[in-house]
C-alpha cells in the first residue's frame, strides 16, 4: 500500500474548491449578464423601478407642459388637469416616459425631432433621459435621437430637437408638485432655493417695509 503524503491531499482538495469556485463566480456573472440585457432590452410594466406624478415647470414661459392628446405645449396651468403627468422610471438609469394623467398619451419625439404625442408610449422615440444640470434644473434628452432635447419656445410650442441644446433655456424644467398637493416630506426635491431667490426675497421684504 502506497503511501499519499497529507500535503499532496491537502493541495488537491485546495484546487478542487478553487475550481468550483470559478465555476459558480461564471454562472453568477452570465446569469446576471442575461438578466440586464433582458431588462434594458425589453422594458415592461414590472421592470419600471418607480412611478411619479407631478408637473414640469418651463423655464422659457412660466408655465407648465401639458399633453392635451397628440398636441402638447407649455402652456399649461398650475394644478392644470393636463398639466399632470405620471412619469414611469425604468429600472435602469434615469430612462423615463411621461404620459399625461388625464389623457393617456405620451410625450414622443420622431426622427424629424418633432414633439407629438402616442397613446403607445413603448417605442424608444417615447424615452427620455433625465439630467440635473448646474442650475438645479432638469433636462429631459431622448433616449433614441441623441443630443436632441425636449424643448419649447417662448410662446409655448414644441421645439425641434435637431435645434436644441443642453445650455438653452428653452430646455430647462423644474419638478413641481401640483398647486395645493405639496407634501411637506418630499418639498424639497420639488423646489430649489438659489443665492439668486434668496436675495430677491430680501429685496422684496424691504420694499414691503419701505
């Protein structure tokens, strides 16, 4: 009977655990591999992380976007019904679609980088990417056409995307809560507070004094 020194075993029993060790770290990794590309590429109802319901404020009117169906504008009212948008976040990323709580459609944007809206808000034309810029406000870029932003002119009107840039203000939004429906917890992420707002404030509190 041949003799096995303990060291030989001990060394053997030590590859043996490293390779199944290798072989469960692959499994993991394709697994998981799998499932993002499955999520990324084909979104559904359970993949979206979250849903909001809010308003975006425009920078360029002083009013709010609404999707009165396949026309959408900037026009809308504070607390406006079609100013309400549900906003589905994906899984993945800051990746969202914005559909108009009252009537059904989707903000999109074709390859002509014309705004319309879609009842069927699936197409990649209908995702948007969410950007916080340096001045607290939010760009909304498509997903599908890139560099071309959501944007609206001064008198309301869908911009093009193909004319739009990040530094315009034509492209600038803020999150806001409808008018009366604020929560006390969640104000903050809604609205910004500037060295800019906050001597205005002091300037119109001494006016009022004078």
């Amino acid at each position: 009977m041949h003799y096995i020194p303990s060291r030989f075993i001990y060394l053997c029993l030590h590859l043996l655990v490293l390779y199944f060790q290798v072989q469960e770290s692959r499994q993991t990794s394709a697994d998981f591999r799998v499932y993002v590309e499955n999520h990324t590429r084909n979104p559904d109802d359970l993949s979206r992380k979250q849903v909001r319901i809010y308003q975006l404020y425009s920078r360029t009117t002083g009013k709010h976007v609404q999707i009165l169906g396949k026309k959408i504008n900037a026009n809308g009212d504070d607390g406006g019904k079609y100013a309400l948008l549900v906003v589905e976040t994906e899984t993945f990323g800051s990746h969202i679609r914005i559909k108009g709580k009252d009537t059904g459609y989707y903000i999109c944007m074709n390859k002509r980088g014309k705004i319309i809206g879609k009842l069927n808000g699936r197409n990649q034309e209908c995702v948007f990417v969410e950007e916080v810029l340096e001045n607290n406000y939010t760009a909304l870029v498509s997903a599908k056409y890139k560099g071309w932003y959501l944007g609206f002119t001064r008198k309301g009107r869908p911009k093009k995307g193909s004319r739009t840039q990040q530094n315009q203000q034509e492209v600038h939004f803020m999150k806001r809560h409808p008018k009366g429906k604020v929560d006390p917890l969640q104000e903050f992420r809604f609205t910004t507070v500037t060295k800019r707002t906050r001597r205005a404030r002091r300037l119109k509190v001494k006016s009022n004094s004078n």
